[in-house]
C-alpha cells in the first residue's frame, strides 16, 4: 500500500469515513495519542510519507522514544490490517480440554 493510499485511509477512519473508526482511552495511551499527533509528514520524490527523519536522534527529556513514530506505525499497521481484511467468522475456541 502506497504511503498517501494509507494516509488516506487512516485519515478517513478517524473522520469516521470507513468501516473502522478508532478511538483510544487517553488515560491509558497518553504516548500512543501524543505519537500519532506529532508524526510529521515530508516530501520525497515518490509522494509524501511520515517523517521518520527523528529516529536517529538521541533521546532526550523533551524528545521521549515512545513519542516518536514506532508507536504510531504499530497503530498504522493493526488499523490497515483490521479495516482491509475484516474477521467474519467468530472462532469458538475452547477454555477447557472438553468440548
């Protein structure tokens, strides 16, 4: 998937557009918010995609690694995978060894 089809597609969701619209408890992914808010974007030759260029930089007090974007490209990667290919099919998988 090429990065604006996935820009597109997350940005719709969170427009409430698609299939999926996800929301996040803020008391529990105050990183994961703060990741998917500060992503920057930058232009390359072949579109735009995340910018990536921070990763290479030290930690720091200000510039944390759970704010960077490992965390919003985890988020990006469950949100495609659930919005283009969808469970159907409810599994009963057994607690017990008894069926």
């Amino acid at each position: 998937m090429r990065h604006d089809e996935m820009y597109l597609l997350i940005n719709q969701g969170f427009a409430g557009k698609q299939r999926l619209m996800p929301f996040f408890n803020r008391s529990n992914s105050p990183n994961l918010i703060l990741a998917i808010q500060s992503a920057g974007v930058s232009r390359g030759r072949n579109g735009f995609r995340k910018d990536k260029s921070g990763e290479k930089l030290a930690e720091s007090e200000e510039d944390l690694l759970e704010h960077r974007t490992a965390g919003s490209d985890a988020f990006d990667t469950l949100y495609i995978g659930c919005e283009n290919f969808p469970v159907h099919d409810i599994v009963s998988v057994p607690v017990s060894g008894v069926m």
